[in-house]
C-alpha cells in the first residue's frame, strides 16, 4: 500500500520544511523585514553599488517571492506524498494535497495576526497557494512523466 522507505523519509522532510515555515512565519515584523533586507543588499552587492530604492524594490520582490518558493516546494512534498498512498486515484491525492496546502496557506496567515508586527494578508494566502499550486502541477508532471518512462 506505501513504500514504507519513502514516505517515512519524505515524512521526516515534510516536517523539516513545515518546521522551517512556522520559524519564518514566526518571527516578529522587525525580523522578518531584517532578513529580506539583508538578503536584498547581498544580492545587489554582487552587482556593485545599490541604492536604498533598489534595495526596497528588491526587498518587496524576495518578500513575495519567499512566498511563492516556500509553499512550491511543500505543494511538491504533499503530492508526492499523496502519490506514496497507492490506495487512492490521481485526483483524490491531487484534491487532497490541494485542500492541506491551502489549510496551511490560510493557517500561515491566521497564526502572524498572534506576531508583533505581522498581520493577516489574504494577498499572501493567495500567493502561498499559487505557489503550492505550481508545486502539485510540478509534482504531477513528474509522476507522469515517469510512469511514461517506466511503462517503455
């Protein structure tokens, strides 16, 4: 029914990344805005001088884009998750895996109203489930991919 090596191993990393998610997700609004800020400058330094509008532009970019990145990668993880339970068809797992990263799309913003400096944002949660989205569709092409490879 399971690849019982597989899952307890993608388990374990699925855990890891949700860890990593709630400790970003976490941090206060002075933190959380220190880091981006620092990863714009040290971008923009590879590029010689910059200047506080291009750090500010970049900033809001990696904000969003850390969004988008977190919740791809966790859309691929719980699709191929799902894809590990043999029981279910293709569209049960893929629904399934749909409906957990948007709980934790909206749960992700409902949990930074309880952080100084955070707030709800349901621009985010759509940004979150894009990028989940974009992971589940990666996952599923994948799997498709392989089992056209496999079945040669």
């Amino acid at each position: 029914m399971i690849k019982r090596k597989s899952f307890w191993i993608l388990s374990v990393f699925t855990v890891l990344w949700l860890g990593l998610m709630l400790f970003l997700s976490s941090q206060n609004g002075e933190d959380t805005s220190h880091l981006s800020e620092w990863i714009s400058k040290k971008l923009l330094s590879l590029f010689g001088k910059y200047d506080t509008a291009a750090v500010i532009s970049l900033n809001l970019f990696i904000r969003k884009l850390a969004h988008i990145f977190l919740f791809y990668v966790l859309g691929i993880m719980s699709m191929l998750w799902a894809i590990l339970i043999k029981r279910f068809s293709i569209t049960v797992k893929t629904a399934v895996s749909l409906a957990v990263c948007l709980f934790i799309s909206f749960f992700d913003e409902v949990h930074k109203v309880l952080i100084p400096g955070r707030h709800f944002s349901f621009s985010e949660s759509l940004l979150n489930f894009t990028g989940a989205v974009a992971g589940i569709i990666t996952a599923l092409c994948v799997y498709h991919l392989a089992r056209r490879i496999m079945s040669k």
